[in-house]
C-alpha cells in the first residue's frame, strides 16, 4: 500500500480523500498541524496544488497528496475558478461564496447556468519526481441552495449526469463516487498502478 501525507487542512477535503484513497488502497496520513498554511498566489490549479505538495515534502520529508478545485461558470468567463474558496473575498465563508456566486447570476435564463467543478491532485516526492491528474464535473448552477450535504458550492450544483439533485443533496457514498474530486483520486490510482 502506498503512503502519502495529505496537503489540505480542510476538514472535508480530509474526509472524501481519505474515503475514496481508502477504497482504493492509498494510505494518507494526516497534514501535520505544525505545517502552515500554504499561501496559493498561483492562477492555476495545477500550480496551487503543487505548491501545496511541495510545502508538505519540504515540511515532512514525505510524499504528498494535494488538491486544488475550482468551479467555472461559463456565462462568468470561467468564473470563480481558482478563486472559488475565496470568491467573495480572502477569508470569506462557503455560503458568503454561495451568495456573491447566485446574486451575479440571478438573471441569467437556465440554460445559461452552465458549469463545471474540475479538481486537480498533484504528487510531490522528496527525490523531486511530481505527478499531475485532474477530474471534471460537468452541471448547472441551481437558483438557490438544495440539500444540506457536502460544502462549497455543492447546494448550489447539479451534475448534468445526475437525477436532477443538488450534489448537497447528494449522500457522501454517492458524491464519493461520482464527484469530480473521486473522479481525480481514481485517475491518480491509475497513474500511481502504472
């Protein structure tokens, strides 16, 4: 079994990578609290992951696992993107994000509400080697918040592939199987086999 320490320090971040690497034989040990937090200043989400990963190598002198995710609008130019945890401002709340995200939408016909969640997993090791995969989520942006599962902007989006939920109504079996972060997770699996 493979063994990597994990970048995130966000609580729900932990609980689906260490769900869906568990089912898939990966091993993660927790962020050490000591590490801190990783100032992300790239406009990609290939750079902000692996900054993250390298910070945690550094920190540790173990192999990490980081992810960055990011939701893009269509009719927002992409938007929020890799700014999505910080949309409505350094600090701001999930459902602060959720807001600014819905008033800038809110006269936008349904069939302009196109979007997608993509999350990139990036693996750093202490002899230098890095790895890259990523996972997309197609969907729409909902008119309000459903369900009261999941974080971020998951009340607020619904997979085009799904039954017409929110993935907020979405049980973590579920999202953990069809999520654009599971989606990552498996594609590294792969990479990590090969």
């Amino acid at each position: 079994m493979s063994s990597f320490v994990l970048a995130t320090a966000n609580p729900h971040k932990t609980v689906e990578i260490n769900a869906v690497l568990a089912e898939l034989g990966i091993s993660v040990l927790p962020r050490p609290s000591e590490v801190p937090e990783v100032n992300e200043s790239s406009d990609t989400l290939e750079g902000n992951a692996l900054l993250k990963a390298w910070a945690l190598v550094r920190a540790t002198g173990t192999p990490a696992i980081a992810d960055d995710t990011g939701l893009f609008v269509d009719a927002l130019g992409g938007q929020p993107g890799v700014h999505s945890a910080r949309y409505a401002g350094v600090g701001a709340s999930d459902q602060e994000n959720v807001e600014k995200l819905l008033r800038e939408m809110e006269d936008l016909a349904d069939d302009q509400r196109a979007a997608h969640f993509r999350t990139v997993i990036a693996v750093a090791y202490p002899d230098g080697r890095e790895t890259l995969v990523d996972g997309v989520l197609e969907g729409r942006i909902t008119r309000a918040p459903r369900g009261s599962g999941g974080f971020g902007y998951d009340g607020v989006f619904e997979p085009s592939e799904g039954d017409g939920r929110s993935l907020g109504e979405y049980s973590a079996g579920e999202k953990n199987a069809s999520s654009h972060r599971a989606r990552a997770l498996r594609a590294l699996a792969i990479r990590l086999a090969s």
